[in-house]
C-alpha cells in the first residue's frame, strides 16, 4: 500500500507499507503519526480513524500544524 504524507509546509512524502487493508488509526500508530496531528483522506475525503483503507484507495496523510 502507497501512503502520500503531506505536511503542513507542502512538502510530500510517499511511503510503502506491507498491508492490503487497514485501518485508519492502525495506520497512523504503525506510522508513528498522533491521531491529534493528523488527518486521514481516502480517495479524496476525510475518513476518520475507524475507517478501512485498502491497497486500492488513495490515501493521503495530512499533518496538521497546532500552535498557539
């Protein structure tokens, strides 16, 4: 499975992991990505962390910028 990362400055990263399906918040922990600093799209929308991504999917992770 492709994951793209993105963060918050545009620059993107592409990553492979060994899995034909998952979920959302097991790959972010298996990532080593806080469910609190990122966003999951699958195909193009926001899914949330209980969601099934597959090899077929799109998936893009966004790390989100927290500050205060």
């Amino acid at each position: 499975m492709i994951i793209q990362i993105s963060d918050a400055m545009g620059d993107d990263e592409e990553k492979e992991i060994e899995s034909e399906k998952i979920t959302g918040g097991e790959l972010l922990k298996k990532l080593g990505i806080s469910t609190f600093e990122a966003t999951i799209m699958k195909n193009g929308n926001i899914v949330l962390e209980s969601e099934i991504l597959t090899s077929k999917d799109k998936i893009k992770i966004l790390k989100m910028i927290h500050g205060g």
